[in-house]
C-alpha cells in the first residue's frame, strides 16, 4: 500500500454525499460491486455521562447517554461489516456516578459496547492510579499509552504501548499518546509516572507499526485540539510527525463538523478529529479498503 494513494483530498463526506471522479468513472458493473469498507468509530472526553442530558438543558436536551451510544452503535454494526470503535480518554468525572462508583459503571458500560482500544486522558487519575486500576478490571479492553512510562507505579504493565487489530483484510496499528499530567492533575495522583515527549513517543510507535505491517495507524490523542501557545496538540503532533493517518483526539472539548486536514513531516496528509464531549456525539470515519480513501460521515449525533 503506498502512502501516496492512501488519503485523497475531495473524497471526504460531511452528511451528503460528494462522489470522486475516479468513482464516476468506474464502469456499471463496478458500480454494482459492493465496496467493503472500515467504519472507524470513535468518543472522548464522556466523563461520566452515563444518561442523556435532561430535557431541560440549554445546549444537549435529551443528548447523549450510554443507552442511545450502544443502540447506534449496535446500528451501525448491523449495517457495516467491519467496524472499531476506540476512546480517546476523560472517560471519568462530571457526575455523581464516578463520585459513588469510582469509574466501575462506565468501564462496564464501554466494554458492553464493545470497545476495541482506549487511551488515558487526566481525568481518568482523579481516584488516583489504584482506583484506575480498580475500574480497568471490569475493562475488556486495552489501555494504550505509548508516552507514559509506569514501570515505577501500580499500572506497570497495564497499558500498553500499542495494538493491532486485523479487520477486513487490513492490519490496523493503534496508539495513544497523553497530556502532560503535571500542573494538571496532583502530583499524587499519578505518583512516579514519566512523561515522554509525545511527537518522539509518536514517531517511534508509528515506525513499530509500520514495519510490522500496518495498512493504516491510528493515534489516540488526549493532547488537545489546538492552542494559541506553543503547548503541543494534536495539529502540531501531526505536523511533525510521519507514518499516522489518523489522529483521534480529544481534552479540548472540540465540536468538530468534519475532520481537518494537516500535513505530516513529509508532505502527507493526516486526519484529525474530535467531537466534543459528554457523549452527545459519535464520531464515524469511514475507510474505504478497495479505494484506499477515507470517507467522513461527521458526526453521528446521540438522542
């Protein structure tokens, strides 16, 4: 698979349908022929919001919630054969229910919904690493942090650095890459964690997957949209990096209408997404495998 033809500016779908010219051009009997496809989907920053919002909220009435999550969900799989569905972190705190329950609920609510792979936003250290390590056991499903080192603390070997998952005859490498938890989450909370740089940490993940084989990496980002400052986040990460087609992000809270488009390090194009918080939306990023080209269906939205 060449880089070159994997992501094609003007195939990506915003709710209506924009058709490429090199789809025109097929003859009717490719028409005809079912395209398979990988249908990415994808959350961040759901902090806890187990149930919709109420019906009285000024911005999300009636949004959201992990019951109306699995039934889209459950939806779309019936609909598309190969589907992922991966978190970008702040899984916890916003509600009373990680106040009583400690993260328990929402890691049995992701593993019912069938998470493939999430990573570890600073939220998810508010009850400290022994009570993220409480909640991840009613986890099935792996946390991935390739810039945290916690050789020193409880969670040595409980992430993981990558993944990769073989689904409609593509291998998919998948990664995480966290905030600086410093000055944003006490110190006590995540103990003796080494923070790596995230574009080094980047680099070295996606050059693992690729010469492993991977058709299409994708990194799972808790660093932040976009900043006036010269803090790093996910535009930057892109930039100055290479090997990733695909960065799902999250921590800022960003509603995004459609994935933004940002060159790598070597001139090749990089998704980057995000959509908001609290569960009110779904993000879906569809793949073509026989096209080689993303097509974006943004956003799914929860009610």
């Amino acid at each position: 698979m060449k880089r070159r033809s994997f992501v094609q500016k003007g195939i990506l779908l915003t709710g209506a349908t924009i058709i490429a010219p090199s789809l025109i051009a097929q003859t009717s009997h490719e028409k005809k022929r079912k395209i398979k496809q990988l249908t990415i989907l994808h959350t961040n920053d759901t902090h806890s919001t187990i149930e919709p919002f109420p019906a009285n909220h000024s911005k999300f009435p009636g949004k959201g919630g992990v019951v109306n999550r699995f039934n889209l969900i459950q939806k779309i799989r019936s609909e598309e054969e190969n589907v992922l569905l991966l978190d970008a972190g702040d899984i916890f705190q916003g509600t009373p229910y990680f106040n009583m329950f400690g993260g328990v609920i929402e890691m049995k609510a992701m593993t019912k919904m069938g998470y493939d792979a999430a990573t570890m936003g600073n939220h998810d250290f508010d009850g400290g690493m022994d009570g993220f390590l409480k909640a991840k056991e009613y986890a099935d499903f792996p946390f991935l942090c390739s810039n945290y080192d916690f050789s020193a603390t409880i969670l040595k070997n409980q992430t993981q650095d990558s993944l990769i998952k073989e689904i409609g005859g593509l291998k998919v490498g998948i990664f995480g890459i966290g905030v600086e938890l410093k000055g944003l989450v006490p110190d006590d909370k995540f103990g003796e964690t080494v923070y790596l740089d995230p574009i080094t940490s980047a680099n070295r993940v996606a050059l693992e997957l690729k010469k492993k084989g991977c058709d299409l990496i994708i990194c799972l980002s808790h660093l932040g949209y976009q900043y006036e400052s010269d803090k790093i986040s996910d535009l930057k990460l892109a930039a100055a990096t290479k090997n990733i087609h695909l960065i799902i992000g999250g921590h800022t809270h960003t509603f995004l209408e459609k994935p933004t488009e940002v060159k790598n390090s070597e001139g090749q194009i990089v998704l980057v997404n995000q959509v908001g918080w609290g569960g009110i939306h779904l993000g879906r990023i569809d793949f073509d495998i026989e096209m080689k080209r993303f097509n974006s269906k943004q956003v799914v939205e929860i009610q």
